[in-house]
C-alpha cells in the first residue's frame, strides 16, 4: 500500500487500516451506512470512508464487526470500476505447532563475507 505502483493504482486506500482515530478524522468523511449480515450470517457495520484531499480512489467501503475486525473491503474508483476483497473462514489466535518456525538449513551452504 505504501509504494508508488499501489498508490497510483488506488492501493493507498488501505492506509486507512494503519491509522489513528485522529488521523482517520483528519484524511476521511465517515459515513455509517448501517448494519448488514454477509453471507453466513456474519452481524457486520458498513462503513464508507471518502478522503477530504484528492486522490485516485472515490471512496472505500468497510464491513467490519463488533470486535473491530475487518471482514469486507472495497475501493472504488473515480470512473466507477471498484475492486473489492473479502475475508472468509477467519480464525481467531489458531494454535500454530512450533515446528512451523523451525528453519530447516539442511543443503544450505554457508558462505563468510
């Protein structure tokens, strides 16, 4: 989201998620949109962020739910064309064996410099 090719392709539309409550008040209008259930019933509110300075994007949807998290995204451009991505089978802390972490240096040859 932070390098040049996404920025002018509407990828710096994301930058919303790594922002404060002050920085999102200073770069967007919120509007709330309502409540609305995705497929599978997932209870979700429907956000939509418009950015107050120019930029290559119209606007962004969010659904996101109770707790925060981000289940539905979609960036829409200024001629309309809008990609949108969505979250399924969201698993909360899922328990990880430590082996996956174990990197395996087997074959790998060492070289000093």
């Amino acid at each position: 989201a932070d390098s040049k090719n996404a920025k002018d392709k509407g990828g710096d539309a994301l930058k919303f998620m790594n922002m404060s409550k002050k920085e999102l008040q200073a770069n967007y209008s919120v509007q709330y949109l309502g409540e609305e259930k995705l497929d599978g019933g997932t209870a979700v509110f429907h956000l939509q962020l418009t950015p107050k300075t120019a930029s290559n994007y119209q606007n962004a949807d969010v659904w996101i739910d109770s707790d925060g998290r981000i289940h539905q995204f979609k960036v829409t451009t200024k001629c309309g064309d809008y990609t949108a991505f969505r979250l399924t089978n969201i698993k909360e802390n899922p328990k990880f064996p430590v082996s996956v972490f174990v990197v395996n240096t087997n074959g790998a040859k060492r070289i000093d410099g």
